[in-house]
C-alpha cells in the first residue's frame, strides 16, 4: 500500500500535468489555435496570388489601353458606338428583363 502522502503527491503532480495538457491544447498558444492560424494563414496566402494575378491583368489592360490603337479603337466601338466613315451600326434595344414572381 502507497503511504498518503505519497499519493496525495502524484495526484498533485497529475492534476499539474492534466492542467498543462490542457493549457498546452487550448491556450492562446495552443495546438488548436495554431491551426487555426495556420489555415488562416493559408486563406491569406491564397487570397494574396489571385489578388497578384488580377493585378497582372489589370495592368496589361491598362497597358494595351496606352498603347494598342486596335483595343482603343475597340473600346470606342463598343462603348461610344463610334464607327469609321461609310461603315452603318445597327443598334437594337437592349432585351427586356423578365419579371420575377413577387409572391415568394
């Protein structure tokens, strides 16, 4: 048979290491804090590389804007409707939206 003492010293030091385990899990610097970070960290991460890539793109566009008389001439078209001489631009109305059924 253990002495009391005894076992009132490794229940002592099990409750110590019971606790530590736990802080060590669930702390702010915990196991379960950390990957939550960690996986923030990766959304970040992921998030910064298609900002980059749009960002790539924009500035192309930007670029070509400058600098390619064909993707102005383009814009032009398209946006002001203009046209060159002797050539007809048909425009038709837009289509009509259909209504929605209001009773949802």
């Amino acid at each position: 048979m253990i002495p009391i003492g005894r076992r009132v010293l490794l229940l002592v030091v099990a409750m110590g290491v019971l606790a530590l385990l736990i802080s060590a899990a669930t702390g702010d610097r915990g196991l379960l804090e950390m990957r939550r970070r960690r996986a923030a960290y990766h959304e970040l991460k992921q998030d910064v590389e298609r900002l980059k890539m749009q960002n790539a793109a924009l500035a192309h566009h930007i670029d070509a804007l400058r600098k390619d008389p064909y993707v102005i001439e383009k814009l032009a078209r398209e946006k002001l409707g203009y046209s060159r001489p002797d050539e007809m631009i048909f425009m038709f109305p837009p289509e009509p939206i259909p209504e929605q059924d209001s009773a949802r």
